[in-house]
C-alpha cells in the first residue's frame, strides 16, 4: 500500500481555500464600493439630517421651548460686561446652515470677537446657493446689510434684508428678492430665528448702524468652512463655489477682520481688510488684489 494521502481531501481543501479567497475579495470590494457611494452620495445624508434637525426645531418652537445653544438672552448687559463690549459697536455675522447657526461678532481693541452663536430655528432649501426666484432655496455667499434694509414692522416680527442678489449672484444670473434674517421660525428661503433671539440680534446691530458703521457684513456659508467637511464634500456638484466662499473664512479667521470682497471674472475676489476696518465696505463689481486695492 501507498504512504501518500488520498488525493480527493487535498483538492477539496484547494478549493475551500480559493472560494474563501475570492469570497473575502469579493467582501472587500463591496465594502470599498459602498464607502465610495457614502462618499458621494454624502450631500444626500445631509438632507435627511437636516431635515430631521428641522422636525426637531419646529417641535420645540410650537411648544415655545428655547432651542439648545440659546444664550441667556435677559441678561444681555451681563454678557456684554463681562466680554468687555458694549452696545453701539460694529457687528459682524457669519451663518452655518449645516450646523443651523447665526454667530454675532463685534469689535474690540482693533478685532473682531464672537459675541454669541445663535440657533438658527429654520432655514429652507438644502446646502448650495440660491439659483432663482421661488426655489425655496436659502442663499449662500457674502453680502452687506445697511439701515435702509432694516424693517421693524416685519410681518415676521423683526427682519433685516440681507441684500440678495449682490454683485456675484447677478453676474450670474440669479434671481430673487427679499431674503431675510427675521422671527417668526417659519421660512421660504431667509433664515428664521425665534423672535427673543432675533430681538436681540436687531438690539445689536440697531446700535452699531446707529454707532456709525455704515454697512456691516454677512458671510452665508453651506457648514463651518474646515478643509475636511471640504473634503468630505469634494464630490457635490457646489464643491468648486465652497472652495471659493472658504478664502473668505480664511481671511476672516486670520485677520479677525471681515475681508474686502470683490468680483472679478465671475469669481469672489478675497482681500485683507486694512487694520482700522469696521467691516463695513460694500461688495461691489470690482476686482480686488491682494493688497485690499481695486483694479
């Protein structure tokens, strides 16, 4: 008789080991397909969680609940002692729509600081900017609110217009009117705030208009402009626009200074504002260098 085994249990363990290879390739390779398709389908999950944010927000204003992050808005004086400003200063504002937040800047000793982060109660439309009149769609970009755009008697409650279409959106043939920051937690395309938050932010920027700072800016972006919620957004169809509107957050967060923007080509044109700037330069059609210049 032969020592040697039999050769029918060899082939059959050959052939385990092969299907298990290709089983565990073929695991491998749905695994890297779907963090593919998660990858590029991201923009899609975000618009199921915010729409699940703004279920959760309406909640809580139909039962006048203050929403999360809400800063305590009866002790106003307090909270200006105590970060040593005061009212009548030049304001600032930049908007997260990702992360439903209005920030109020002021100055002090030659920078802006941040004052308070507000909760935005609800925005309309998804991440990417307005487009056209009735896409329900709130905006995205850079503009400037002066007194004339203030309205007391909004419907409402209060509201300030925001100034959309500026120089950018009409170079491309956007179209709209009557965008909004105001109260009321209902919107088409503005951004609404309850109205104790929104009677603060008018108490603010009332008295820095009234202080003398002619114009002060707002910064509209789609989520807090860091290079990885850029990355993880590489692939959505407005990812060349963000990466735009993110030298704009740049300057700002180096210079603690809102940026002169301008318009050149069709693009935003970012600048460093010089040091003694309140924020309040309009927006306009013309090119801006590097050193702040128009050419």
């Amino acid at each position: 008789m032969s020592d040697r085994p039999p050769q029918r249990p060899v082939r059959r363990l050959r052939a385990l080991a092969h299907r298990r290879l290709w089983l565990g390739i073929a695991v491998f390779a749905a695994a890297v397909a779907a963090v593919l398709f998660l990858r590029d389908a991201l923009i899609d999950w975000d618009r199921i969680e915010i729409e699940a944010e703004r279920s959760r927000r309406l909640a809580q204003a139909a039962l006048r609940l203050p929403l999360a992050g809400t800063p305590d808005l009866a002790n106003l004086p307090g909270r200006l002692a105590e970060q040593g400003v005061a009212l009548g200063a030049p304001v600032f504002i930049r908007i997260f729509k990702r992360e439903f937040e209005l920030e109020l800047w002021m100055k002090k000793d030659g920078r802006f600081h941040r004052f308070a982060v507000y909760p935005i109660c609800r925005w309309s439309g998804w991440l990417g900017p307005k487009l056209v009149e009735g896409d329900s769609q709130a905006p995205e970009g850079f503009y400037t609110v002066d007194a004339k755009a203030l309205n007391p008697a909004s419907r409402w409650h209060r509201s300030f217009n925001l100034g959309y279409p500026n120089a950018f959106d009409r170079a491309h043939a956007r179209t709209g009117s009557f965008v909004m920051v105001h109260g009321g937690c209902a919107s088409i395309g503005c951004f609404a705030m309850t109205d104790a938050v929104v009677d603060e932010i008018w108490r603010l920027v009332t008295a820095a208009l009234n202080g003398g700072q002619k114009h002060f800016q707002v910064q509209v972006y789609p989520f807090r402009m860091t290079q990885e919620n850029l990355e993880r957004r590489q692939n959505a169809p407005w990812a060349p626009f963000w990466g735009d509107l993110k030298r704009g957050y740049d300057v700002f967060e180096a210079t603690g200074l809102p940026p002169r923007i301008g318009l050149c080509a069709g693009r935003y044109t970012v600048a460093p504002a010089a040091g003694g700037s309140d924020g309040g330069h309009e927006i306009d059609n013309s090119c801006i260098n590097l050193t702040g210049s128009k050419g």
